[in-house]
C-alpha cells in the first residue's frame, strides 16, 4: 500500500505508528486490569478446569497477537489516511468479543449485544472498506498533518468507548472474582476492601469476607464494619467446580469441619453440631457460630455460648460487647464502659427525630459499623 505524496506517506506512517501504541496499551490494560479475573473464570469454565488463565502472560499474548492483526490489516488494505485507524476495528472486534458478556453468560442472555457483534459491526467493516475503495485520498493528501490525524484520534476515542462500554464490566460478578482470587492468594486485608464502599454484599463476597475476618481474627470484632448477608451466606460451598477461585476447600480446612455431601440443614445449624463435636474448642468455629447466631438475631443462645466459651476475665471482641447490651441486665455487666456510652448515644439518637430522615437514614454514619445498626435496621 502506497501513497502517491510524500507529505501523505509521512503522515500515514505517524498516524499509524500513534494509534498503534494507543491501541496497545489500550488493550493491555483492558486485558491485565479490567478484565483479568473475568478471563480466568471464562478460560477456567470452557476448558473444563484443566487449564488456568496467568493474567500478565495472557494480557501479553493477546494484546500481541491482536497488534498483529491490526498491522496485518494496516498493511493489506489501502484507508484513507483520515482513517486509518479503522485498521484497528477487526482487533477491537476480537477484544470485545473475548470480554463481552455474550462469552460470560451466552447470547440468549444478551440478544442484542450478539446481534451488535455478530451483524453490526462487520456489516459497518464493510461499508467503511467500500468507502476507503470508491472515495481515494487524492483530496486531502495535502491537507496538514492536524487536519488528517484529527478524525483518527475520534474514530480510535469512539472505538474504545464502545468497548469498554459494552464489555463484561457487572460490578458484582468483577467483586466476586477479586474477592475470592484475594482470598485465595491469602491477601485477607485486600480481600475485605472490595466492594466495601460500594455497599456490595452476594453469598460469595460475605463468604470471602468471613473467611478473611477469621484468618485475621477480627470476625467478633469487625464482621458488622462491612456489608453484612445472613448466616446462611456465610460458609461457601463445599466446593464447586465451576469456579475458578474456589475457595470453599481453603475455609472448611480453616473450621477444621466440612458438611455433608448431602447436607439439609442450615448453616448455623452444622456451626452448632461441629462446635458441640470439637474437643480442641477451637476459637475459630466458636467465632464462626457466635457470629452466625448474631446474624440470625437468636441472643439468647448467643449469651450461652458465649458464657461457656469466655471466662469474666477476658475482654470481649467489640460485636459481642454490643450484643450484650440488647441481653438481660445481669449479662450487661462485662460490657466495657465504652460500649455502655456508645449504646446510651445510640438509643438516643433513634429517639431523636431532628431533620425528618427515616432512623436508618441518620445513624447510617454514626453507627452502621455496630450490631445494633444491624440488629434495628438491616
């Protein structure tokens, strides 16, 4: 492919060179930090489990291959220099279709997002290839170097937004997969900060979650500071195949205790029958079943336990504490005096009805990191 005007030459060889190297780093990132945990699952689920997807090896290859392509088609057919970048789309094309939902989820689920990929797009290839084919160049091979490379950076921009726009970017199944991968790679702090601001809570992030409070030894202290599900939520399952960062192996060595195959019962249900069998009293299922019984509100057989398992002599993880001060009086005696104060404060402001908001709304700041945040309003 040549051009008759040496300026134009100059030109195309820039704009080439330009989009290029912004396509490349465009996919690489999309490839090494967007999207990494979303290709593990998708490789880890079409090979059947017999192959792992590395994110930094995989972001390489691909973005390589696809550059190559990009060149390939750059060098095959002659675009108008105010487009060149098109030479990119079949690239791109390939990019979003390995990070779109229609891989993730099939093309049932998503009909229409199929019907872009598979018919609107290359039907638009076309079109701009006829048009690079009928309209020549001749026009703007003197125009300055601003005038040609304009249009490319709008084309390349536009490309770009479609597929990051329309790629596989569910916030809930993106925090799933960091949550549990974190887990798996005993980053237990990294694990607890996603979807924290967000307010993300799914039975695989509240597993993740406990899991990593527990490693940490901070589930009666901290396990109310974040979005909270139900006990059931809080044990994985005993193992899934399906999944790539299958934690649930990791957590049932960790509780020393694993459920039946074909077990009926609930969670917090199995959390009492493996405390009741632990001969060692290991502080890890008492943590998992006191917490479990918190979730389900059931504070009488939370104090009974926990008057078995916690001598008067030793101080209370904080959400114990707090639980306390909702028993009976004679049981609010271990409660530390600044836990008294923070509950005295709390049942005050729910008295106090100073702006209008619903309860839930003003003691969102000042205590939803409490049980008692939890045990009113959630």
């Amino acid at each position: 492919m040549n051009y008759t005007n040496r300026h134009t030459r100059s030109s195309a060889r820039t704009i080439s060179i330009v989009s290029g190297v912004l396509f490349a780093v465009f996919c690489f990132l999309t490839l090494y930090v967007m999207q990494a945990d979303m290709l593990s699952q998708l490789q880890w689920r079409y090979s059947g489990g017999q192959t792992t997807y590395h994110p930094l090896v995989g972001a390489m290859l691909c973005t390589s291959l696809l550059v190559l392509l990009g060149v390939f088609v750059r060098r095959v057919i002659r675009f108008p220099v105010r487009l060149l970048a098109f030479a990119w789309l079949p690239s791109l094309w390939l990019l979003w279709l390995v990070t779109s939902h229609v891989l993730s989820d099939g093309i049932a689920d998503h009909m229409l997002e199929g019907v872009c990929l598979f018919g609107v797009v290359p039907i638009f290839f076309v079109c701009v290839l006829l048009y690079a084919h009928a309209r020549p160049d001749s026009r703007f091979e003197r125009s300055t170097f601003s005038v040609l490379f304009t249009p490319n950076v709008f084309v390349l921009a536009l490309m770009f937004f479609v597929v990051d726009r329309y790629s596989d970017t569910a916030t809930m199944r993106h925090a799933e997969l960091r949550a549990a991968r974190l887990v798996c790679e005993h980053r237990y702090f990294d694990a607890l900060s996603v979807g924290q601001r967000a307010g993300l809570v799914s039975p695989t992030l509240f597993a993740s979650r406990c899991y990593a409070l527990s490693q940490l030894g901070q589930l009666g202290e901290e396990l109310f500071c974040y979005p909270c599900g139900g006990s059931e939520q809080m044990l994985p399952a005993r193992s899934d195949s399906t999944f790539v960062f299958d934690f649930g192996p990791q957590v049932y060595r960790h509780l020393r205790f694993a459920p039946p195959r074909r077990c009926s019962g609930t969670v917090t249900r199995f959390l009492e029958v493996a405390h009741r069998r632990d001969t060692l009293q290991s502080p890890v299922l008492r943590d998992y079943l006191l917490c479990a019984y918190l979730l389900d509100r059931r504070l009488d057989a939370f104090s009974e336990v926990l008057a078995a398992s916690f001598p008067d002599s030793v101080a209370l993880p904080r959400h114990y504490a707090e639980a306390l001060m909702l028993c009976d009086e004679s049981l609010q005696q271990r409660v530390d005096t600044k836990t008294e104060t923070l509950y005295h404060s709390f049942q005050q402001a729910m008295q106090a009805d100073t702006d209008g908001r619903q309860p839930a709304e003003r003691l969102r700041d000042g205590f939803g990191h409490t049980y008692w945040y939890y045990y009113f309003f959630r």
